[in-house]
C-alpha cells in the first residue's frame, strides 16, 4: 500500500529548516495542546508530543491553528 507519492515522502521526510524566530512560531502551541501536553507523566513524552504536534502542524497534517 503506497499512501504517499515519492515526492510527497520526500517532502514530508525532510525537516525544515527554521531561525529562532519561526522556531518560536512553530511551537507556540494553541492552549488546548498545551493542556494535553501537560498531562503526559514522563517529560520526554511531553517534549515528543511538543515537538510532533509543532512539525504536524506546520506542515498542515494534523490540526488547523485556530486561535
């Protein structure tokens, strides 16, 4: 089963790459995810959990960032 087309892999596989400025804007979850964040035990997990919702969200694959 090939959900994404090779370019499209390619894409979604390669990290961009960001300033501190945009590195900041990416970040700055809506409160929502915050909350849901903060009820992860382990800090890693948060800090995984921070870091994909960060990336998803910038390439529009897992929420719309609606304020």
């Amino acid at each position: 089963m090939q959900i994404l087309t090779v370019a499209e892999q390619h894409v979604f596989g390669t990290p961009p790459i960001f300033n501190a400025a945009q590195r900041k804007a990416v970040f700055d979850l809506p409160r929502a995810l915050q909350k849901e964040a903060e009820k992860l035990r382990d800090p890693i997990h948060r800090i995984g959990f921070w870091v994909n919702a960060g990336y998803l969200g910038l390439r529009g694959n897992f929420f719309s960032r609606v304020r």
